[in-house]
C-alpha cells in the first residue's frame, strides 16, 4: 500500500454495503488485486491480516477470513511494533498452487518487505485450505536502499522467466529476477528501474521524497508489456491526487514508453484514469482477463462518502494502436 500518507484508521475493510449498478462496486478497500477460483472471485487488499472478499458475479462481494490472524512471527525483527496491518498484495496462480505476495512497512520509512505466503486453495470451507508464510523476498532498508520495497507484482516473460515489479516513492519503481521457487532473487541478480519521476536532489536518502509514483502492475497484451501504475497522493481522502498512468515495452524489463513516446523512466506515463466529479482520486490498479474480457481494478476516494475508498471494476478498451482506455 501506499507511503507515508497512509492513517491508521483504515478499519473500513470489514464494511459492505449493498451494491447498486453493474461493476460499480460498494465496499472499501485499498490496493484490491482479484483472481478467479472456479466459479467464484477472490478479491484482496490492504488491511489487518490481508482482507479478503469473494464474488459470484463482481457486484455483490461477500467478506472472508483474512490470511493472517496473528502477524507472521518474523515481522517485528523489520518493523518495530507491527499491528498487523498488512499492506498491497498480488495474488496469482502457478504451480498448482496460489501465490500472495504481500507488503509490510514503517509509515514514512522504507524499513520494509515483500514476503510470500501459499495455499493450494482460496475457499475457506476446502478441507486442504491453509495459508503457509514463506518470509521475506525482498527487503529495503533505510540508509542503504533508494527504493521501498513495498506493492509487488509478480509477472513472467516469454521465456517464463519469473519478474518481481514493485516500488514506492524514493528514486522510481524496480523490477527483479526471481527463482523458479517464486520465493527468492535469482542469482547473479538482475535489478531494473523501470518507472522514475523527478526527485529533489537535496533530499535525504530517508525522505521519500516528491517523485510521487507507485504500485507497478505488469499486464501483458497485443504482444506488449503494459506497465500501469500510480501517480501523486493516495490515502488523504479529499486531499487525494491519485492517477494511473500506463507505459509500453516490448521487453518486460522496459524500456517502457508512453503513447507520445516518452520514456516512463523519464518522468513519462499516459493518462488512463483520474479524479473527477465524482471521485478525489483514484489508483492502485490491477488488470486480469476473466472469460475474455480485460478489466482495471483500482480503489477511488468516493467525493459522496467524504473521501471514502470505494472499489472499482471497468472494462479496459483497446484502440487501433494498442493502446488502454476505460
């Protein structure tokens, strides 16, 4: 999840309210990722343990056991106090068995770490279903790293090469070679930036500074590696300026280009979503295909409900050259 605008008082993850329209969603989350497990969706997103939600038809969500009732064992050796609020997940499907990548983080610090946990099953009632935690992957730490290692992503090339693409603030977004495993750097490692805005040179390294971008989100398509992520502030209600923007790369290491040409490593990202009449700001996506439609998934500061996060499911359009649009 987000940096350090984030308030601890994110305890509407557990609120549903009765939804209305098609795909416009009515519950509260943060940072929501989806999968599809048979006949139902399994949606997760920031909150205490992992909050989870499961759907028949995307419009009526119903809440389910979060993954963690207590916080994993080895959280506190890396930030000091943790309540368990667990931030930006990615859910996926591999091995026959469901990967949840997760976050865990000090506000305004990038004292923190992307940890892996699996399950052979998303449905709660199944016999076999339990969450096993596998710890760290990817660590930051004050002083040392330019990057947060917070809101992963997990994608894979045409060679199925495993990329994990996360990042928060500081000097841009990165991706990393994993194992096989899923659980590990691959060796020797392979580092990309594949995402940077402009950042005020004078900062300390501990600042997170004002190059305002995050949540990278790797969605492959028409023979591309679309790059989405998020720009400017999340987590104010009101007061947030969130947008997703989208670049392109034939490579998933990038470079990543935006519609005019510019390079997502230098400042550029094409618009795809923003506040309006109706939202402050909206952000955090992620992107599926589910039985053959392609859709965005992101969390908008509803201006009705005083900046409440809102989910929001839409379909993604292509145009003639390619490119993403609600």
């Amino acid at each position: 999840m987000k940096l350090y605008f984030k308030i601890k008082s994110l305890f509407f993850f557990l609120t549903v309210l009765i939804g209305s329209s098609a795909l416009a969603q009515s519950i509260s989350v943060h940072d929501p990722v989806m999968i599809k497990q048979k006949d139902t969706y399994y949606l997760y997103c920031t909150g205490r343990g992992i909050s989870v939600f499961s759907s028949k038809d995307l419009k009526n969500w119903n809440p389910e056991p979060a993954v963690f009732n207590e916080k994993p064992t080895w959280v506190d050796a890396i930030v000091p106090d943790f309540k368990n609020h667990i931030w930006a997940p990615d859910i996926s499907f591999h091995n026959n068995q469901y990967y949840l990548y997760y976050s865990v983080s000090a506000f305004a610090k990038n004292t923190s770490a992307i940890a892996l946990a699996t399950n052979t099953t998303l449905d709660p009632k199944d016999p076999s279903y339990k969450w096993v935690d596998h710890g760290i992957v990817i660590q930051s730490i004050p002083n040392r790293d330019l990057w947060n290692a917070i809101d992963p992503n997990l994608t894979f090339d045409e060679n199925n090469t495993p990329w994990l693409a996360f990042g928060s603030f500081w000097e841009g977004l990165k991706m990393v070679k994993l194992n096989a495993d899923l659980s590990s750097i691959a060796q020797p490692q392979e580092w990309y930036t594949i995402s940077k805005r402009k950042r005020t040179f004078e900062l300390q390294d501990t600042n997170p500074g004002d190059a305002a971008l995050e949540a990278p989100f790797i969605f492959k398509k028409n023979g591309y590696y679309y790059q989405f992520l998020s720009w400017d502030l999340c987590c104010r209600g009101k007061e947030s300026t969130y947008k997703v923007v989208v670049g392109r790369s034939k490579n998933i290491t990038g470079p990543y280009v935006d519609k005019d040409g510019k390079l997502l490593n230098e400042g550029g990202g094409t618009l795809v979503v923003q506040g309006d009449e109706n939202f402050y700001g909206v952000g955090h996506n992620s992107a599926y295909t589910f039985d053959g439609v392609d859709y965005i998934v992101y969390h908008a500061y509803e201006v009705k409900n005083n900046g409440r996060p809102k989910l929001e499911i839409k379909e993604l359009k292509w145009d003639a050259d390619f490119w993403p649009s609600l």
